[in-house]
C-alpha cells in the first residue's frame, strides 16, 4: 500500500465537529475496576436524535478482526464474557482449524473453544457478511515494516471492511500497534468515508493497544492492564465498558494519541535496554569480564536499575518492528531521527553476526570451521516457552550457516515443522529430538530459546560444546554469549 500520510499532530481528524456527540447506548457490561480516575475530557452534549439502529435482542454482538496470538486471546475472553463473538480472519487453514476446535495458539487451549463453538458463542469465518450488525468489532491485524517504513495495508482493508457494517452506535477499536495519530488520521476517516457516519458523533471510535506476551502463563490478557482511549469521552465509556467486561484493569487515558505513544514506548524502552546489554556484553567479553554476573552484581540495588539480559538477537511481532514506528513518526514530526531507536536497532540487528563469529571462534579453537561442522541449535522461537517464531534471530543465525556450509539441525518441541514465511529459512533446517545422540553427533550446539522442556543436565553432559546464548548451563564445554 502507499506509505501512509507523515503525522500531522492534528489533534481531530477532519470532517469531525469538536462538539459532535456519539449516540450512547447502555455499555453491555460495566468495569470491573480502573486503574486510575477517568482523566478529564470535554463533556459533549448527548445527541437529541434517536439511534437509527437499535441492537436486537441477545448478546452484544463483537467483532475481532484477526485471529492470531492476540485476536484469538481477546475473542476467546469476549466469549467467555458473554458476548456474541465472530474471529474474522483471512487464513482458510486457521478458520478451518477454529471451525474444528484446534486452536494453533499455545496461550488459548482448545478445549477452552470448543464449549464456545458448541454453544455459539465463538465462530470463525473468513466471509465479511458475518461481520455484519456489530456492536463492538475490534481490530488486532499485523502492522510489519516493509522496506524499513510502517505498513498498515492490513489495517486499511479491515477498516474498509467494518465500514461497510457501520451503523450508529457501534464501537471500533483499534489495537494494532501503530505511530500516533494512526487512529484520528487514518482509521477514523476511512470509516467515515465508507459509512457515511462522523466518529465521535454516530459511532464511537478509539485505541487500545495490545499487550500480549505469548507463553507468559503469570501475565496474560485478562490480568494485564489494558490502557483504553477514545476520540472523546463517550466513546472512551463505551470501550473501558467492554475491556472492563473482559479484563481485570482498565486505565483510561485522555487521549488516542497517548495510548498510541504508550505502546510505542514500552516496546521501545524494552529494546534500548536489551541492545545496551547486548553491547556491553561484546565488550565485557573481549576483555574477559563475566557481563552475567555484573548484571546479577547491578539488580541487587534495590532502586534504580531494572534487569535486562543479553541474547541472540530480538523476535515476535513488537521489539523489531514497533521501535521503528516511533523513529519514523518521530522523524516525520520533529524532522530529524530518534538516535536511540537508531542505534538499538543497529546493535540487536547484528546480535545474529556476533553469534555465529563467537561460534566461528569456538569452532576454530577446537580445530574445525563452520564449514562443514555439524551445528545443532535449540530453540526456533524468538524467546522460551512460545511457539512464536515469528521475527526469529534463530532464522538469520541458520542462514548465516547455511551460507558458510555448515550442517545445521534444530530442536524446539514448540515450533512446527512449518514456521511463518518471514521465518522461512527455518523449513531449510532439518528437525531432530534434543536427544543425547544428536547432541553428542553435533560438533557445536547453540542454545537460543531456553524452553523449559530442555534437559539441560543432558545437553551439558552429552555436548562436546556449547554456546549458551541464555546463561543456563554451567562447565568446561560451555561458552556463555
């Protein structure tokens, strides 16, 4: 798609009058608790015209466009919440496995769908008519980078599609992490421009972005915060209403813009930190300093300092993306670059390089090189614990020895056979079990995602070497990145 308009810092979009109200419909839930005041928002006066478009009777009817690691999650809770749910997704395989009962995401067990299905609650479809007299619809579809800039093409087809099922007094949701402004510039008039309807006025409109921690079994979508915002204050009802049915904790903010950049910043402060670390871990490194225990030294402060560790490289859909959505907003804004998302991104983009030259190091010292040496590595994900791999650093270490000769096998009782299209050198690697006998064949292991299924006593024991990219293992045979 073209790239979209640079951020103008307007703060409505146009066409939409500062004093429009929304038609308020009674919120199908009320919140179970906020996380702080409602902050304070011009009050709008309520619209004198009756709503068109009342709701038939049953449950509110919600919408979730996308049905991946963070569609499925919230489709799933608005179900079990009580809501009438549709997961629209593209993917014909994903739909039919829904429609099935299998769910393809660790975090959202199938038999937590299947009661769902069964009672009608939940249903999959890739068929826009179903999406068809919504009360909520919320879209949690990918926002990549294509040739380093934002792509919201995904954004822009889901938001054409809901337009055409608008009606007043529906709520949209945008959760697809973007700049800000991508809310009031971008979504809000193509809504408008496909339904006829003013957001704010005749239907409600906001942002809240998505926290999803794929494999996190203590912080999942239910007891995580969720920030909320909506283009005025009765919208911003409406959406804590909702989130308030699903979730645990709301906190509401002034503004789309605020919960736009709060994202942003949270992705971003995670992967300054983590390429900091990475870093000093080169140089602690190449003058004979232990970088792991110096950091396990710092977090005994009890104030001050936050624990970040160093790895082979950053993954998923947030830490290599999102941080390059603040730098081009940033850019457009301010016309000059954010220097630190800048020089995070140069140091974790190349943590790969440096995996496979400590590798190359080792390998030398032990009388072999790259090519040709049998190389094992553990863990496809782009962290332990997930299936995720989307975004890998394993996927560029494989290539980079791929490329060099080297025989590269890979366990991860997580990741398919068939991994994401980004991750698609992965399909190159031939898979084996993490067993004594292909660990002890391999002349290098590399341990790079430390799921806890690994028997690490095992791998230390049966390795003739190995790089811990982690710092799980201990011994004679083991480097540590």
């Amino acid at each position: 798609m073209p790239l979209p308009p640079r951020p103008s810092g307007r703060s409505s979009p146009p066409g939409r009058s500062a004093n429009a109200p929304a038609t308020d419909r009674p919120p199908p839930a009320a919140p179970r608790r906020s996380a702080a005041a409602r902050p304070s928002a011009e009050d709008r006066p309520s619209d004198p015209r009756p709503d068109p478009s009342p709701r038939a009777p049953g449950p509110a009817r919600a919408v979730v466009v996308g049905q991946g690691y963070v569609g499925l999650s919230l489709a799933v809770l608005a179900a079990e919440a009580g809501y009438a749910v549709v997961g629209y997704e593209v993917d014909k395989e994903r739909v039919t496995r829904l429609a099935a009962g299998d769910s393809y995401i660790e975090d959202v067990a199938s038999r937590r769908l299947r009661p769902l299905l069964a009672s009608g609650a939940y249903r999959a479809s890739r068929d826009p008519a179903d999406c068809a007299g919504f009360d909520i619809a919320v879209i949690t579809v990918p926002t990549p980078l294509h040739e380093g800039l934002p792509d919201l093409s995904h954004v822009v087809e889901s938001t054409r599609m809901l337009g055409g099922f608008l009606r007043p007094g529906a709520v949209v949701v945008l959760e697809s992490t973007s700049y800000p402004g991508t809310t009031e510039d971008l979504v809000a008039p193509l809504l408008e421009q496909v339904s006829g309807l003013v957001a704010g006025r005749d239907f409600h409109l906001g942002f809240s972005p998505e926290r999803i921690d794929p494999g996190n079994t203590r912080w999942r979508l239910e007891n995580t915060p969720k920030v909320v915002s909506g283009v005025n204050a009765a919208s911003l009802a409406r959406i804590e209403a909702f989130y308030g049915a699903v979730v645990e904790t709301t906190v509401p903010v002034s503004s789309c813009r605020t919960a736009e950049l709060s994202k942003l910043l949270e992705n971003t402060f995670r992967h300054v930190n983590i390429a900091l670390v990475n870093e000093l871990a080169m140089f602690a490194h190449e003058r004979g300093i232990d970088v792991w225990e110096a950091i396990d030294a710092a977090a005994t402060k009890p104030h001050g300092f936050l624990r970040f560790l160093p790895g082979p490289g950053v993954g998923g859909h947030c830490l290599p993306i999102d941080p390059s959505y603040l730098s081009w907003w940033a850019s457009g804004t301010a016309g000059r670059a954010f220097r630190f998302v800048e020089l995070a991104n140069d140091v974790n983009s190349h943590m790969p390089d440096y995996v496979v030259r400590r590798l190359a190091e080792a390998l030398t010292r032990r009388g072999k090189t790259v090519g040709g040496a049998r190389v094992l590595l553990l863990g496809l994900s782009y962290k332990a614990n997930t299936s995720d791999a989307r975004e890998t650093p394993a996927a560029r270490i494989a290539e980079l020895l791929l490329a060099r000769g080297a025989d590269v096998s890979a366990a991860d009782p997580h990741v398919a056979h068939s991994v994401p299209p980004a991750s698609g050198v992965l399909d190159r690697v031939r898979r084996v079990a993490a067993s004594s006998g292909e660990l002890s064949a391999a002349d290098a292991v590399v341990l790079l995602a430390d799921h806890d299924t690994f028997d690490y006593g095992l791998i230390a024991a049966s390795a003739a070497y190995v790089l811990d990219c982690r710092h799980r293992l201990g011994g004679d045979n083991i480097d540590v990145l």
